[in-house]
C-alpha cells in the first residue's frame, strides 16, 4: 500500500516537511507496542501508517516505487527521503539532490541521519 499525495505543488511540500499546507506534518507515535502500525505519517491531504522500521518517500518512476509517493515533478528525487526506526527513535536520511527542510532548518543529501522529535 502506497501513500500518494497528488497536488502538482508536492515537490514544495516534500521540501517544508512541517511548513507547507499539504506536506507531511507531523510523525504520531504508536501508543500501543503491539500494534501493527508503529507511527502514522500525515499530511493536509493524506495519511500513511509506518508499518514497518524503513520507508521511503519520493516519487513513483518505472525504476520502482516508493512507500510515500509524493508526486511526479523532477524535483523531487525518486527516494529523496528514508525514515527509519531505531529503538527508541525514528530517523530521517535525505538521499534528494535538492534537500529538504525540517522544521525550518534545511538538511542536504549526504548528511547525518536526523532523529525526528516525537511530536
């Protein structure tokens, strides 16, 4: 099961993970350990339970497809983002040749992976 979010603006969403109207918001903790999804992903338009410790979010091509599909604008790398679960914390690795920002501070391809707040 794949998210998609098909406004032709997402390539600006992807880049303002918490700015934008219609980008992924926010990351939700599953309070219950034993349920099957461990977080949930959300946007203005969209909704993607994390259920399992990697995913991907970027842009469908015929190479393969992502987890989060975020649009087909070129801008937009085709696995431009991994988030992964390392216990206690989920992490975000920016694989996208033009970035993306979180919570205002901007993260380049190649740089450490960052730990997501809980929020």
């Amino acid at each position: 099961m794949s998210g998609t979010a098909t406004n032709d603006n997402d390539a600006w969403a992807l880049l303002s993970l918490k700015s934008a109207p219609s980008s992924p918001t926010k990351i939700v903790w599953s309070p219950e350990p034993n349920a099957a999804a461990i977080a949930r992903l959300e946007g203005r338009e969209f909704e993607y339970m994390i259920r399992q410790n990697r995913i991907s979010i970027g842009r469908n091509s015929s190479r393969g497809e992502v987890d989060v599909n975020m649009g087909h604008s070129s801008f937009i790398s085709r696995k431009h983002l991994e988030i992964y679960f390392e216990s206690p914390c989920f992490f975000m690795i920016c694989n996208g040749k033009n970035g993306v920002f979180v919570d205002g501070v901007f993260q380049r391809r190649g740089a450490p992976p960052l730990q997501l707040q809980k929020s």
